[in-house]
C-alpha cells in the first residue's frame, strides 16, 4: 500500500537556501548515476560515447533534476516513469527496478532503456531515480534496432512498457532471462545491470536526502525549483516580442523513399507565455518515420533550453512555461503501430530545426538548430574478421564534422553542435584494431561550411576502406532540405553517401534514399560527405579580413570567397600572396547588396 | 661544511607570491614568500632565496653552494598556455587527417551553451600540412612517406614563420621510421629550425587525437619552458649553487631538466602537484590510510584523491586550458568555491560563485572597494574569522562593510544579515561536499572511507564541516598550511610514469611483443632514474596491464607482475585478466564473462624514493598565547567558544573539544560541538568528528 505524492495540493515552499542545497544534492547524485554506467559498462556506446543520462523525478513524475548528458535525451526521461505510476498503483514497492523502452508508453525509440527506481519513506514514495542508456540491440528484425524497412513497430524490436526486473529487492530471473534470449548482444543484460546498479545507487543516496530533511521539505524544495526555473523561463518568454511565428522543416524523405516530410511548428506568444504548436505537420499514413509524443517533446525543449540562459536549472519547469500542441497522427506525434527507429532522429531533429527557424525571426542570437542529419546511425557488418575469424558488428559511432552551425559573434567550429558535447567519438586508432578497415580521411571540405556573417563549420569528407567483404546499411537525409541558416546566413552542403568508391567506376552507388545490407568489396571505400553547418547572418557583411583567414585556411576558395561573400581575393595559398582587392570587394558587394537573397 | 649541509630547499611559483621552504636535517623548516615576477619567473625565485638566505643567517651564496636539492615547480607551462604566448607552431601529419586539433573528438565543454567559443588555436589549419603516408596498426606501410611532400611542408611552415614543428603520423607509435625521417627531411629544408617533437617520443601511445594534440602542444610551449628552465640553471649555478636543480612535473614527481627538456609538456598542470604529495605525507604522518585532500583558497575549492599513500593520478583526458594532454597528471578538480566567491540572488535562490571577488577588490569586509557579499565576508559574520586575526593580523577586516554587503543580499528573500551569512556558508559547504562526491564517484570511491587533509587559507575554516558532510571520521590541517606546496616538493619522489600501447584481445595476446614493449619501458625509466642518480635500492616499480571491454574509452589499469629480464608469464596475465573481471563483478555489474576484455597496452610507474629528513615542529613559542572566547553561529545558532592558539596544542598532550575555534599562523579551524582536535607528532592539527555535532551542518551522518 503506497501513498501517492500530493504535489498539486497547496503547502508551504521550501526555503530557498534549502532548496538550492537540495537541487545541488540531485545534481550530483544525477552525475554519480551516469558516471556509475560509464564505469561499469561493456557496450562503446556507453562507456565510449557517454550516451547515457540520469534525472531525479518527484514522486509523480515531474523532472526534478538531471545530469550532462544529451539535452533531448534526458527530457524523454519523464513519460515512461509516468505510465509505469499509473500503471502499478500501489504495486509499486522500495526496492523495485523497472525497465521501459516503449515509444508509444513515454519513450523515443526502442534501443533506448530506461531503469528507475522509487524512492520511498514509509510506505510514502518521494522520488524515482531514473537511468536512461542507448543500447546496441532491440531483438528485431535486423541487427542494432535501426530496420531500414520496417513498416510497423514490431518490426523494430520487442518493447517493454514498463517491467519491473527486481521487485521488493527480489530479482525476476524469469523477466531478465527473456529479456537476455530476446537480444543479441552478449553484453545486454550486463549492460542492464549497469543501469540497475546506477538507479540502485541512485536510490540510496536520495534515501539518504530524504531522511535528512523529510519528505515534506523535500517535497517543498522541488516544488520551489521547478516553480523557480518555470518563472524564470517566462520571463525570457516576456521578453520576446508577442506574435505567432511558424516555420516548416523538411526531412527529404524516410526509408522507404516517402519524400519531403513536413515538420510545421506556429510558436505564439502571449507576453510571458509560449504555446507551441505542430498543427499542419505531414499526416501521411504510409510514412515509415515517426517521432513518438515523447520523442517530439524532449525535442522542443532541448532547443528552446538552447535559447535561455543556460544556467536555469534544468526541470520540469521547462515543460510548466509552455503549452505543447502535437495533434494525433502527424508525423511527430503517430498512433499507436507505427514504426520510429528512423523517425526519432527524422523527423525528430527537424522539430527542432523548425523551432529555431519559427523564433529566429524574433531572437536570432543564439538561435541556430541543436541539430543533426545523421539518417539513422550507419551499421556495417561482415562474417569473417581476418583478426579473429569472427563475424563482426561496426555500428559507427566514428568522428567526423557536421552540421554544426553559427551563432551570432561565433562561426562554427569543432566537429559537432554544443549540445552533443558529450559524445566522445571513437578513434581511428582503435578501431582499426577492431575492426578489418583502414579510415582513409575525415577532413573538412572546403567550401562547404554555410555563408554567412559568422561561418557555419565545413562539413567533412569521411573515407572509409573496407578490408574483407562489408555489408552496410545507410539511410540517408539532407541531400535536398539542408541543414538551415540562421537570419540570412546560408545553409552549409549537404550530404552524399558513395559506397564501393575505388572499384570499377560504374560500380559506385550514390545512396540517394536508404540501402540495406549492400556488399562492398575489399580495398573499395565508403565515402559519406557530411554536410555543412548553417551559417548566421548576411554573408556580405562578414569580416573580409575573416574571409581571407578562411582562404588562407582552405575553408573557403578563392572562387567562394567571391561568390558567396563577394570578397575578391588575389593570389593563391601556394604562392603565399593572398590579398584582399579592396576595389573590387567593394563593387562586388554593392552588386550583391542589390540582388535579393534569401536563405537559400 | 657549514651548519646548512644537506638542505633541500622547495620553491613553488604561484600566481601571486613564489613560495620557498627549506627543510633542515634535523626535520625543522623555515618558509618565506615572495612576489611572483611573471615575466621570469627566475627573478622572483633568487628573491625569494635571499629572503631565506637572510632568515637563515646566512648569505646567499653560502645558502645556495651548501644546498644539495633544489626542487622547482614551476607555471611558465600554464602561463604560456593561458596567454597564448608559445612558439609560433606548425604540425605535420598523415594525409587525411589534417582536422584533428579542431574535431577534439567532438568535445565540447558545454552542452548547454549554442554560444560557446572556440579555444584559441594553436595550429591554424594553413600550418596543419597534411603529407602523403600511411602506416596500418600491425606497423605495415600502407602508402610509403612521400619525401618531396614533407620537404614541401617543411619550406611551406618556414614561410609562415614557424619556428617549432610538431609531427604525428598514424600509428607511428608501432613503426617510427616515418616520423624519424620526416624529421631528417625538415631540418635538412630548415636547419636553423627551431624545435621539433615528433609524437611517438612525445606520447608513444594510441589514439592519434590525443597524441597529436600532446604533441602539438609540446611543440608551442617546449621552447618557452625550455629557455625558462635553461635561465634558471645559469641564475642558480652563478649563485653559487652545485646541487641538483629537479623540476616538478604533472605526475606527482620529480626529474631532472633535461627530461624537461625532451618533454616539457610535462610540467603543464604540475601546480597541483606539490599540495598533493605534501597531504599524502602529512596524512602518512599521522596515521590516516586514504585521504581527499582540499585546498580552498580564495577562488578556487582544489580536491584530489590520495589512496595508498601516493596522489591519484589521471592518466587519460587530461584537458589543461582547453587543450587535451594525455599525459599522467595528479588528479586535481577545481571548482569556483572560496573566500572570494560571490552570493548572489537568482530568481528566488541564493547562489554562491563560481565568480569571485578575487584578491581587489575582495570580499566586502577587506574594505577594498568590494560591495557584494562574500564566503569570507559570511565567516566573519559568524564569528568563525576573527577581524584582528585574519592572515596573520596582516589585514584588519571591516565587519560593518561585510553586515551591510550581507544585509542586502538577504532583504529582498527576508533574511537579516547573520540568516544570509548562514545561508551563503550553507550553500558553499553543500556545493564543495557536492564536489567531493563527484571526485570519489569518478574514482569508485565511498567518502566514508576516507579522511579530509584540509588546507589553504580557507581550508581550516570549512575543514570539519566538510569532513562531517561527507561522513568521514577524521581531518586533519597541517600546521604549514601556508606553503604547503613548497613543503610539498621537497618531498616529492622521482616518478617515471609511463604507458606504451599494445592493442589486442586479452586471449591472443602476444607475449613476446608484450615483453618487448616492458623491457623498452623499463629501460626507459632506468635511464632516466639512473640519470638523476637514483641508485636501485631507491626505486620501486608497479606494472599495470592496460584493460577494457571493447571499444570502451578509457583504460583500467589492472595491477600485473612483471620481473625484470623476464618474459612476461602466460600466469601474470591470467591474473590480471581474472582480476579485471573480479573488480567488474564486485561492481555487480556483469553476471558472467559475457564480453573478454582488451588489452589496450602496459604502464610502469617507478618511483626513486627522495631523500628527505621527517618533518618536526617548531618550538613553541614562549609564552603559549592565552586562551580568549568568541561568540560564534553554527547553523542559525550562537555559542561561545573556546579560541585557542595552535601553540597550546603543539606545546603537547593537550586535546581541545569544540565548539572551538584553533587559530593557526595564516588561518582558524572551526571546531564543531562532537569535534576533538590534537596535535600529531610533526605538529599539525588532527580533528576527530564524532556524534552529531550540535549545530553542525544538516548534512551529516551519511551512514
């Protein structure tokens, strides 16, 4: 028998000194969670690429708290823990471990597990410690989770809404032991652990909090925090202009070759309020890409959260500011069947292209899309490892530049947008030795970062070279809607997938939609292009001396140069006598001044 | 000889003040402190000997020519850095890979922030001159180097006036003949070429981003700390010193300069260094197994983990400055948290730094200008600082400034003065406990296991509320808590702390390669040791198998038993393997050997032991200043408490229960109610918590 947590019942907020004690409390208990899999974990995407998040909920499922991780990621966080609340009711009891990857009970998409925890004082319960991992296998149809064909959810991997592995501290070896014959990881269920592990700990250091200060004060503090963070994201709202601002993003079409997909957000602002609204998104029932609620959801608010100042605390009272609106049946927000292992990544990211496009209007400072345009994460697999006679399972995870955009003040730079800081990208190094391939290149391409006044980042030629037959699945996006600029700044190139490059030339595939499972032979390559960063602002009123830089630096060409910032350079890189012909610039800009222009 | 034969004499520059200690051979030791001179830091390291000249008696040449050690740590690493202040640099690597230093691996430092900048570059892409090469992982040559290309990036760096050149080819830590030759090409194009590192002697190890941007950094500051150390010599030699001049390096140890000057990357991030070897000695000294040791100054709360007696040392992902430097550094995390930093309202909460007021104009109560409300001016509030007693009696403190900075704060959420300052110590000393759990959990380990050392000019005063906050039963202050880091170098051990990469699954392993990469890394750190005249008896030396589960990141040193001149055992790595499992498994974390791991390469550490007196206190002084009282707030409750001189407790014998305060020469440790402090037996100041502690933190008693 449990009592519900009575959040919405009027009681005193907490003092504000305790509250900040508590959410720094949460914090890092949040930082011990994700370091506990970090440390623990078998699986690269784990323990290599961070990709795993933890956040502190109240004992009805608000967003208390959260740690570094990947902004969407961790805001998914808070459904699946919801239904599980509804669903138990009072079968929920201290020492249970639940496991959810369900996009239709709160989740994104299946490879993404989520393990919690309630946290209970008495028969009260308080808090839920939350854990949420990417893992590298569903149990679908193919290998990784990400079926390029599947036209329906089952087809993608076995879902668990919400399962609890131990109850009252008791294991359910039934439950793990299907969960383990249903994957095809060896590593899975150890992995798992790892995120039981983390919730677990996560369960006794709240406890802890919790006797300290009681549940009432505890209650109070997130109540005061989340009210807090709501108040002070309303007032940024305020601070923008009142008016309905829309925008369409497009995904240029799904596996299946279903084409242009829209994405259609109105942001309408009130004085301090914001309603978001996808009304006029594509409908079409024969997509084979869908963003979940959920998905959708985390996606609005890591790019808004990008927009704020960004040292309010991260809760539900992001979610309190906004009103959301995801009509049924669009494409990001599907009944219940369809299939969205692609549709997490499109048209989930378009969510937030469309969002940065809609206020871009309004505030374009910082406003460039926390974006990418991966398609679906590239596998590639073969039966025989020369190294150990082994089959083997490449699911990328490799460096590379893309997509990363300017800011206001601030060109592009490094490989990847801020908000996927976290990612550590593997190494060719290593995984030369772990895989049979030799990476060729990864450099940037010149010419291919967006013009603008600040430079969206160069995009980058990846090279791959395959040593022993490969297969490779890649669905592939961004090659005609492309990744957007920012307040007249231009978007970046975008991108290519050639496979069996280097063999006969009548051979070489251009990837134009999605290919599954295609045979590259020895000593031909994978050549993917990722695409460029949007640039911000009138490329015509860019530094030129900033312009010459990049010329010196093979950004940008000589002919770019003109073209695209009308700055005249003379002299070649070779020769070591690149100038500026001022004259000529100047002329040429006029000209550019008075053609029209638009973000292309 | 005269009466100074034997000393060992630590020099420490800060940002501030260069801190000198020299340790007599009876164990006792004097400290002075002068100005730091940025410019060259050599000035301010002879004025600060002639100030020890003088206290000693004695001249500076007598001071210098009877020295038998000078250990140095020095900033001139992490100024160039910070300052961007290196050589000119310019980087040669293989074709394809010309981007490294700007893809970082796709890190950024801040997830949250669109808006962030870009470091500043070191080797803008115009000097990153990619050359046709390329070597596979098993040493094959894939495309063979092509000369005319390194001879036309050699002429090409020369043009853009590079005078120091980094090159770092894939792989090149398996096969080095195309780095070796690659440097041949570039001085016979540019003989008067003014440095080259080449990455597999600067980092023979994998992957190639952080072996590049390891090189590539050596290569900017290698001359300037080259030139720096190479000054100081001739400064030291023409003062009449004849002893050894040892260089502190981010290790945890000691070399002599000409390892310095084959890597002087290595010196980068060594500030630390000396604090963490002074409170891993001080803890050795008074009993205490593993400790956190926390320096809390005025901006900064350092913590670094010492376990076995020795510092934790981070061996990968050391980011200094914004630059990636894999080398071996003491694990030090910082957060913005000390005397300095500054409360402030942010929406309805009290926040506290990371900004500080610094040193000008300070915290409020300095009276240097300073209005907003600080730590310190929080402390003074609460009693817990006496105004005519802090740094010495060096600065008077204004209480009304600091009451008025506070009384502000608290108006607009209804707190008085004393209820803000409670609030700020409050919401400091959750935020550094905070940090301290974050420190343990990145290293595995539980706070309750360990005690606090706890020292800077803040340190004493948070010391014990701290150690209660994270549940540890013991803390400890050491008596020299001013230049504890000078203390620190003198007994600083040579330490070779090196790693060489071997990628292979565990099961086919090669033992043969394995050995010869052992007997390479032995006969490194033998050379180098003997160098600096370590005889064998002095040195010990632990092996460590580099393990990890596929594709994981970051390597697990697992212990594993390697003789010298003997092959590695089939035996020794089965136990190492068998060990990495077992620690995975205490984890509960993989329920059967699901995954076999990878090794990802070998680790030596050998350690020649220093030669130092053991530390003893003064004489007290005569006569022991009285005991006096003060009314003090712990948690929103005034008490009156003991104030006791630290003499009365070195005098001996004497145990001193809280609430209390012990005033030390440049600081007061807080004694909760439940504290007992005494004095150990080389003078600094050991608290235990127990019980409760009436009026302490809330955050007690994790247990």
């Amino acid at each position: 028998m449990t009592t519900r947590d009575a959040s919405n019942e009027a009681r005193p907020l907490a003092d504000p000194v305790t509250a900040e004690v508590v959410r720094s409390y949460m914090e890092t208990v949040c930082f011990e969670m994700a370091t506990y899999v970090s440390r623990t974990a078998t699986t690269p995407i784990l323990n290599q690429s961070n990709e795993r998040n933890a956040t502190i909920l109240d004992g009805i499922g608000r967003l208390a708290a959260l740690s570094v991780g990947i902004p969407q990621f961790m805001l998914t966080s808070t459904l699946p823990v919801r239904f599980a609340l509804e669903f138990f009711g009072d079968e929920l009891y201290p020492g249970d471990v639940i496991v959810a990857n369900d996009p239709y009970h709160g989740g994104g998409h299946l490879p993404d597990f989520n393990v919690f925890a309630p946290v209970f004082a008495g028969d009260e319960l308080v808090l839920i410690a939350s854990i949420q991992c990417h893992h590298g296998d569903t149990g679908g149809a193919v290998p990784g989770g990400y079926n390029n064909h599947a036209e329906d959810i089952w087809s993608e991997g076995i879902r668990y809404p919400a399962v609890k592995v131990i109850e009252a501290g008791r294991e359910r070896r039934d439950v793990i032991h299907m969960m383990r014959v249903n994957n095809r990881l060896a590593g899975f269920i150890g992995d798992l652990r790892a995120q039981v592990g983390a919730a677990q700990l996560g369960v006794a250091r709240l406890g802890e909090l919790v006797q300290r200060y009681g549940t009432e004060t505890i209650r109070a503090c997130n109540d005061a925090n989340i009210a807090d963070t709501a108040r002070r994201v309303r007032e940024e709202i305020a601070g923008w202009p009142d008016g309905t601002y829309s925008a369409d993003a497009w995904v240029d079409n799904d596996p299946a070759g279903n084409e242009d997909i829209r994405v259609h957000v109105a942001l309408t602002i009130e004085r301090d309020h914001l309603t978001v609204d996808f009304a006029g998104s594509d409908t079409r029932e024969e997509l084979q890409a869908w963003s979940t609620f959920g998905n959708t959801r985390g996606y609005v608010i890591a790019q808004l959260a990008s927009l704020v100042d960004p040292t309010i605390p991260k809760n539900e009272g992001f979610f309190d500011a906004i009103t959301l609106i995801i009509p049924e049946g669009t494409c990001v927000n599907p009944i219940v069947g369809k299939p969205v292992s692609a549709g997490t990544h499109h048209p989930g990211v378009e969510v937030g292209d469309a969002i940065a496009l809609a206020l871009s209007q309004i505030i374009p400072d910082r406003c460039t899309p926390q974006t990418y345009k991966i398609g679906a994460p590239r596998q590639m697999w073969g039966d025989h490892n020369p190294r150990t006679g082994k089959p083997f399972f490449d699911h990328g995870g490799e460096l590379y530049a893309g997509w990363c955009g300017a800011v206001r003040g601030v060109d592009g730079w490094g490989a990847q947008n801020a908000s996927f800081g976290n990612l550590i990208k593997a190494t060719a190094e290593i995984n030369e030795t772990l895989f049979p391939h030799l990476i060729r290149g990864r450099e940037y391409i010149t010419d291919s970062g967006g013009p603008g006044q600040w430079r969206g980042l160069p995009g980058s030629r990846f090279v791959k070279e395959v040593l022993t037959p490969t297969r490779v699945s890649q669905y592939m996006v961004n090659r005609r809607h492309i990744h957007p600029g920012i307040n007249g700044g231009r978007s970046g190139s975008g991108d290519r997938c050639y496979l069996k490059v280097g063999g006969p030339p009548e051979a070489v595939i251009d990837v134009r939609v999605a290919c599954q499972g295609e045979l590259i032979e020895p000593g031909e390559c994978l050549v993917y292009e990722f695409g460029g960063g949007g640039g911000w602002g009138d490329p015509v009123e860019r530094d030129p001396a900033a312009v010459l830089d990049d010329v010196w630096d093979e950004l940008v060409s000589i002919g770019g140069a003109e073209r695209d910032y009308g700055v005249v350079v003379t002299g070649s890189v070779e020769a070591m006598d690149l100038a500026i012909d001022a004259p000529a610039t100047e002329a040429r800009r006029a000209t550019m001044r008075a053609e029209p222009r638009g973000t292309q | 000889m005269s009466a100074t034969e034997g000393y060992r004499i630590g020099v420490d520059v800060g940002g501030t003040f260069t801190d000198v200690v020299l340790a007599h051979a009876d164990g006792t030791i004097r400290l002075e402190k002068a100005p730091t001179t940025p410019a060259d830091q050599s000035v301010g390291v002879l004025d600060a000997l002639a100030l020890l000249a003088s206290a000693e008696g004695v001249t500076v040449v007598d001071l210098l020519g009877s020295a038998a050690a000078i250990v140095h740590g020095t900033t001139t690493g992490d100024n160039t850095l910070i300052e961007m202040t290196g050589a000119p640099t310019g980087l040669i690597c293989s074709e394809g890979f010309r981007d490294e230093m700007d893809l970082r691996r796709g890190y950024k430092e801040d997830i949250w922030d669109a808006a962030l900048v870009a470091p500043p570059s070191i080797v803008r892409r115009r000097v990153r001159l990619a050359v046709p090469e390329r070597i596979d992982c098993d040493g094959n040559v894939v495309v063979p180097l092509d000369e005319a290309a390194v001879r036309r990036a050699a002429q090409r760096l020369r043009a853009f006036g590079v005078s120091s050149i980094a090159i770092a080819f894939l792989h090149s830590f398996v096969r080095t003949d195309h780095e070796v030759r690659a440097a041949e090409l570039v001085r016979d194009e540019y003989p008067d070429v003014g440095m080259i590192s080449l990455s597999h002697e600067i980092l023979p190890r994998a992957p190639e981003f952080e072996r590049t941007s390891t090189t590539v950094v050596n290569a900017y500051v290698g001359p300037v700390i080259a030139k720096y150390v190479r000054r100081l010599e001739t400064r030291l030699k023409d003062g009449g010193f004849r002893g050894d001049l040892l260089i502190v390096r981010s290790n945890g140890g000691v070399c002599p300069p000409a390892a310095i000057e084959r890597r002087a990357v290595a010196t980068i991030g060594s500030g630390p260094t000396g604090g963490a070897v002074a409170a891993a000695a001080a803890a050795r000294a008074a009993g205490l197994a593993d400790v956190v040791s926390i320096d809390m100054g005025g901006t900064s709360y350092d913590m670094s983990l010492v376990r076995d007696g020795r510092p934790e040392v981070k061996t990968e992902w050391n980011w200094r400055h914004r630059y990636l430097i894999q080398l071996p550094m003491v694990d030090v995390q910082a957060v913005g948290a000390g005397g300095g930093s500054v409360a402030r309202l942010a929406g309805d909460r009290i926040v506290v730094g990371p900004q500080s007021a610094g040193a000008v104009p300070g915290p409020a109560c300095y009276g240097l200008g300073g209005s907003e409300p600080t730590v310190t001016d929080a402390d003074l509030l609460l009693g817990r600082i006496d105004p005519a007693r802090f740094a010495a009696g060096r600065r008077a403190l204004d209480v009304e400034a600091a009451t008025k900075a506070l009384t502000e704060l608290g108006e607009p959420i209804g707190l008085d003065a004393v209820e803000a300052a409670t609030a700020v110590v409050e919401i400091i000393d959750a935020y550094m406990a905070d940090a301290v759990r974050r420190l343990l959990a990145l290293a595995g380990s539980d706070p309750r296991d360990l005690s606090l050392v706890a020292f800077g000019g803040m340190g004493p005063v948070h010391a014990t509320t701290q150690a209660r906050a994270l549940g540890m039963r013991q803390c400890l202050v050491p008596l020299a808590a001013s230049g504890f880091s000078a203390l620190g170098l003198i007994m600083a051990d040579h330490v070779v702390d090196e790693s060489r990469t071997y990628l292979a699954p565990a099961e086919n392993a090669d033992l043969a390669a394995l050995s010869a990469l052992a007997d390479q890394l032995a006969a490194d750190a033998n050379a180098e040791l003997t160098d600096a005249g370590i005889g064998e008896d002095r040195i010990d030396r632990t092996w460590y198998l580099n393990l990890v589960f596929p594709g994981q990141t970051f390597d697990v040193p697992i212990p594993i038993a390697i003789a010298a001149d003997t092959p590695i055992s089939p035996v020794a790595l089965s136990a190492a393997v068998d060990e990495f499992h077992r620690r995975n498994a205490e984890a509960r974390l993989i329920e059967s050997r699901a995954e076999e791991p990878r090794i990802r390469g070998l680790r030596l550490v050998a350690v020649g032991r220093s030669d130092h007196p053991d530390l003893r206190p003064p004489p007290p002084p005569t006569p022991i200043p009285a005991r006096s009282q003060r009314r003090i707030s712990l948690n929103g409750e005034w008490t009156e408490a003991e104030v006791v001189d630290i003499a009365e407790l070195t005098s001996g014998g004497v145990t001193l229960a809280g609430p209390a305060i012990v005033e030390l020469p440049f600081s007061s440790l807080l004694l909760h109610a439940g504290d007992v402090a005494r004095a150990t037996a080389n003078g600094d100041v050991l608290v235990d918590i127990t019980g409760t502690g009436a009026g302490s933190d809330r955050l007690e008693g994790n247990r």
